[in-house]
C-alpha cells in the first residue's frame, strides 16, 4: 500500500493499493522531470494545486499578449499546441517524480493543474470583444479549481490510471468540464451581444 497525496487542498491523502519503490534523485533528468512536475511552485507549503492553476493563468496570459494579434483561430493553435506539450511532457515528468518520491501523485506534482487549466480557458479567446475577457479568466479559474477538488466523473477513476497518466487525466477532465462551460457562457454571451 502507498500513499496518494493530492496537491488539491480538500482532497486528504488516501490509501491505495500500488507499490511504488523510492529511488530519489538519479541525474540531470531526474531534475528536469522535477522542474515541469513542480512548475516551479509544487514546493509552496500551501494549497500547491491552486499555486499550479494560477501559474497556468500566468502562461495563458503571456500566450496571449505575445500571440493573439496574430488572429483567434492561430492563437487557439497556439493554445492547443501549448495544451498538447505541457500534457505529454506532464505525464513523462509525473511518472518521473513518482518513482523519485516513491509516492503515487506526490503533491508537489502540479503540472495536471497547468495542463487542466489551460483546456480550462481554452474558449476564452472566442468571447466578444465587448465583454471583458478577464473576467472570464477569474470564473475559468475558480470553476477550474472546483471540477479538479470535486473530481465530478470521471476524474476520480481517471486517479487510477498508472504513473503520469493517472496524475494528469483527472485534471484533464477537470479541465474539460471546465472548457464545456466557458464555452456555454461565450455561446451564450455573444449570442445576447449580436441580437
């Protein structure tokens, strides 16, 4: 039996059934795999996972000053392109440091956070120029962090994936729940903007 942390601050640690050997730190690539886990912030004593999702905000952010004048649909390739990185290099890292910290979903693991964020507010760029975009941001991530602590399904069973699979899917479908609705309010709201 190991013990699944969480770096979601509601969800306490729970008791699998999944033996995971603790091999530390082995070499420059061991390090890498720490750096994209963490993000640089899944050693904050506190509330690691909302760290996480607030540093995916920051990416978002600088995404979209330094591409969105290149037009919605290249910037949304760009996001996409971003999603797909951050999500195949998360799981490689989350497996990595798994096995380093012998823990299934060590809590410092923050990288699910950034990529289910990013799918998050992904429609964001779709919204009418009328409204402001940033605080769509805000309810992105706030029902972000909600879908990713109350793990609606089937983010729960998705844990149960093994290694970085499992680590990373529940905030995938975090993220997906999410981008649903982020996409029904800039549905809803650029259909009221253009009657």
């Amino acid at each position: 039996m190991s013990l699944k942390e969480s770096s979601d601050e509601l969800n306490q640690p729970e008791i699998v059934p999944q033996k995971i050997a603790r091999v530390g730190i082995r070499g420059p690539l061991d390090y890498l795999a720490l750096a994209i886990a963490t993000y640089g912030v899944g050693f904050l004593p506190l509330a690691p996972g909302t760290w996480g999702s607030l540093a995916a905000v920051g990416l978002y952010l600088l995404l979209r000053s330094l591409f969105l004048n290149l037009g919605p649909l290249t910037f949304s390739l760009i996001q996409l392109i971003t999603i797909v990185i951050v999500t195949f290099t998360g799981i490689w890292a989350a497996s990595q440091v798994e096995r380093i910290a012998g823990r299934k979903d060590p809590g410092k693991v923050v990288v699910d956070e950034v990529a289910g964020q990013l799918i998050s507010v992904f429609p964001i760029v779709f919204l009418d120029s009328s409204y402001s975009w940033k605080w769509m941001v805000m309810v992105s991530f706030i029902l972000f962090r909600v879908f990713d602590i109350v793990k609606p399904y089937p983010a729960r069973r998705m844990e149960r994936l093994p290694g970085g699979w499992g680590i990373m899917c529940d905030d995938l479908v975090a993220g997906a729940y999410g981008l649903v609705l982020i996409l029904g309010a800039v549905v809803v709201l650029n259909a009221i903007r253009f009657q």
